[in-house]
C-alpha cells in the first residue's frame, strides 16, 4: 500500500503500471493560490512518454475489456472504499493546491466516492435488452452496449478528485482503458486518487496518468489512432477546439463546457429561502464553479429585499488562505489570471451600467483573493451579463413579466445549468420545461448526484456523464440478429 505523508508529495506520472516523477519535456511550478508560493514539480511528459501511455492503453483496453463486469465492480468498489479512508489527507493537498475549503474538499471527495460505487455497479448491471423477434426465423435480437475503447480524460483544477472520478469510473465500468491528463496546477490531487484505482488491485495499463502542455498532450493523444473517446471538461473555447479535432479523426467526443446560470427569483417564491440558498451556493469555491448561479433574475415586487439581503450574506462570507483556517469561507481564486478577470468584468458595470453594491476589488496581500461581490441591475450587453465570470461575482437583474425572466434567463449560448424559485406549482412546472438547460434546479440548487445526468446543451456542451449516461458515454451500441441457420 502506498504511504500518505501530509505534506506535498512527489508528483509522478503513472504508465503501464509505473510511477514515473521525471517528465522528458521538462516541468512547472505547482503553486498554492493562497499563498503565492511554489509548493511543487509537476513533470511534462514527452512524445515519447505519451506514446508509451497509449501503447499501455491499448494493451491495457485489450485485456480489461474482457475482464467480467462483477470483477471490474469489484476493483471499482475497493478504489472508492480507499478513497474514503484517505479522505482527509488528500483533501489537505485539494485545499494547498486549488485553495478549496476543507470542509468542500472533503465533500468534493466523499461525492466522489459514491460517483465511484454508482457506476461501479452500472458494470453489473447493463447486460443490453432483447428485442422480440418478428418472424419465426428469428431466434433474437439482442442489443449490447460494447466498450468504446482506450479513452483520453481531460479535467480541470477547479474540481479535482471529482472530475476525474467521474470519467475514470464510467470508463472503467464500461471496460474501457483510460489516459488521465489533469490540470497541471493540480496534479497531485489526481495522482492521489489515481492511487486509490492502483492499490485497489487495477491491472497495469488499464489507468495511465500523463501530465504537460494542455495544447500539445491533448492533440498528441487525440489524434493517436489508439484512442477511441475523448471526454473534456473546461472552457468553451477549447472544447470547440478539441471537439473539431476529435471529429476530424472520427472519435466519439463527451464536453462538458462553460456555463452562466440563470436563478429566476419569482414573487411567489420563499424569499428568506431563496436568498440564503443562492448567497451560500454562488460563492462557494470561490464561484469557480461550472453550474454556479451567476445571473439572478428577480421579480420587481422583492427585488430591493433581496439585493439588500443578498450583499448582506456577501459582505459576511469570510474570505482567507483555507489551508490556515478551517473557518474560511472562500479560499483563493486559481492563479492571477483570474483577477484580471475579475477586474475586468467589475470594470465594465460602473455608471449606468450596473451598480457594484457589495465587495469589487481584489484583496491586497498573498495569493489571489478577491472580495464577494454583488452587481445590482447590470447591463444588458455588459461583461458580466454575456460571459461567465467563473469567479465571485453574483449580477441581479429585475423582471416584471415571467416571459421577460425566461427570455433572458434563454438568451445565451450556454446551456448547462439553471435554477428557479416558486412557490406556484403551475409556475414551477412551466419555468421547468421553458428554462433552456441540460440540467433544471426548481427550488433547490444542487442538481448533481451519482445517479443523475450531467451535462448541457449548446456552448455547454452535449452528451452526459454521470448516471447511467456516465456508463454509456464509453460504449458503443451493438445489435445482434441471429436467425435459424435453414428452414
């Protein structure tokens, strides 16, 4: 069994069953966002490196493959269990590198145990169907959901044992082999868990773990004839980028993009409810967060009340280096980058165009913190109503009519996530089926679980991980006629 110092660890590379801390390309700094300071190596794998993943993955694909679903249920299950009991451990490097909040560090992980066990049991589970024949000469027609293949897993920073739980699970319930390429500013969270899969007994090659520069890995790897699926969690951007060349190699492609979530906020919803909810939920994680409610749209009759009581919960979240506090509410945003966003979209909400009533500006010190902050009626055509903040910035906006709130609630290209409050049932149902999203949060906030789909429509996206849908997004779907050999 692997040892679990507390402090950082060594960040190596796993191929074909090997721990690898040496990258041929080099390395990068692993820095702690709430201090500022280097804490790590992370190694950048070579050509060389990455073709020897691959030729893992393919060896790897051809043995698991045939492994029988109660077995790969059974290392699933044990990788969970693992996870678990370290728990507390890797959550003290989630919290140093990405600046998470213990107690959400925890969360993020204890979720993903379960995500680990639901699709574990998903390889038990999908034997296909039977579908009754027509004629006398048939003797069935049999559907099967086959392995896709060895699949390429790119997760970001923002959730990093969950994202790439998610994927590692579907694919290896499914009986696919995997190459993890996390986000290089996390990697040791990712080698943690990779861990976990190690020592539950997974054979080598089945699970490879690669780090280096996002561009060059992911067209390396994608453009590889031995890969089969890709599934991308991250920017817009990019995913457009990585699903053109997924498509021009004929490979099945799983995004989970960007998002921009509407709340709409209806005179008939619990308001005291409501509020709380939407404060405590907007800035968690330092609204890093894909499915954060960011565009709040609020009937004019309780509009001022809620600005009022929501600037007010802003103002109090307690902001710090969380690796110091266990108090803490919001830790760090990611890298700097991120307050020059910040700032930006602050920027554009002055004068006419919107009013900063709580928080705006960095926090001056070590690390990149910036304050909770609330835009009252920003504009139309400003920053933050047309593209995702990915920070703590909340904008509320007033409506008079419903149909108002849903058009703009629907005028983005996003899709991933929205939210409403009401306590009208006829207007809850409505607001469900108009709201123009792959996922529809009705008078709750939390619209993820392991036995549910995730994932969006439009710029956000297509296809679902999580659920079932986690399992048959690494399958391919196979009928098999079988008639009488004569008459």
């Amino acid at each position: 069994m692997t040892a679990y110092p507390p402090e950082y660890p060594t960040v190596k590379m796993f191929i074909n069953g090997a721990w690898i801390a040496e990258g041929e390309a080099g390395s990068m700094d692993v820095i702690n966002p709430a201090t500022g300071q280097v804490i790590g190596q992370c190694p950048k794998a070579s050509p060389a490196q990455l073709d020897a993943a691959l030729a893992a993955a393919e060896d790897g694909f051809a043995r698991w493959s045939r492994t029988p679903g109660a077995e790969r249920y059974a290392v699933l299950r044990r990788a969970a269990e693992l996870l678990r009991q370290r728990a507390p451990d890797i959550a003290t490097i989630v919290t140093a590198e990405m600046g998470k909040p213990r107690a959400q560090a925890i969360g993020e992980i204890t979720g993903s145990t379960d995500m680990i066990d639901f699709l574990g049991e998903e390889a038990k589970r999908r034997g296909g169907r039977m579908i009754p024949a027509r004629g006398p000469q048939m003797i069935a027609q049999m559907v099967t959901h086959e392995p896709v293949g060895p699949s390429v897993l790119l997760t970001p920073w923002n959730f990093p044992v969950n994202l790439p739980a998610k994927k590692i699970a579907g694919a290896l319930a499914a009986g696919c082999s995997a190459i993890l390429k996390p986000a290089e500013n996390t990697p040791a969270s990712a080698q943690l868990l990779v861990e976990c899969f190690v020592d539950a007994g997974l054979p080598a090659g089945v699970l490879n773990l690669v780090y280096g520069d996002p561009g060059a890995v992911s067209e390396h790897l994608i453009t590889s004839p031995v890969t089969r699926k890709v599934s991308f969690t991250g920017s817009t951007a990019v995913g457009k980028q990585l699903g053109a060349l997924a498509a021009n190699h004929m490979k099945r492609f799983t995004p989970e993009l960007g998002g921009h979530a509407p709340v709409i906020v209806s005179k008939h919803a619990d308001l005291d409810r409501a509020v709380a909810m939407c404060a405590a939920t907007k800035f968690r994680n330092a609204g890093q967060v894909c499915v954060s409610p960011t565009r709040f749209l609020v009937a004019r009759e309780i509009y001022d009340r809620f600005v009022a009581e929501f600037a007010d919960r802003a103002s109090k979240i307690k902001v710090g280096d969380p690796g110091a506090d266990d108090s803490v509410d919001m830790g760090p945003l990611a890298h700097g980058r991120r307050i020059a966003a910040m700032e930006a979209v602050v920027a554009d909400s002055g004068g006419n165009r919107g009013e900063v009533v709580s928080g705006g500006k960095a926090i001056v010190g070590s690390g990149f913190f910036f304050e909770p902050t609330v835009i009252a009626n920003p504009a139309p055509d400003s920053r933050f109503m047309t593209e995702e903040p990915f920070g703590p910035i909340a904008g509320i906006v007033p409506f008079d009519a419903m149909e108002d709130a849903v058009r703009i609630a629907n005028s983005l290209r996003y899709g991933l996530a929205a939210y409403a409050f009401s306590g009208n049932l006829d207007e809850a149902y409505y607001l469900g089926r108009a709201l123009r999203a792959g996922m529809v949060g009705i008078n709750q906030l939390i619209i993820s679980s392991p036995e549910t789909p995730f994932g969006g429509v439009g710029d956000s996206g297509f296809g679902s991980e999580g659920g079932e849908e986690g399992y048959l997004a690494f399958t391919d779907t196979k009928l098999v006629m079988l008639a009488k050999a004569g008459g």
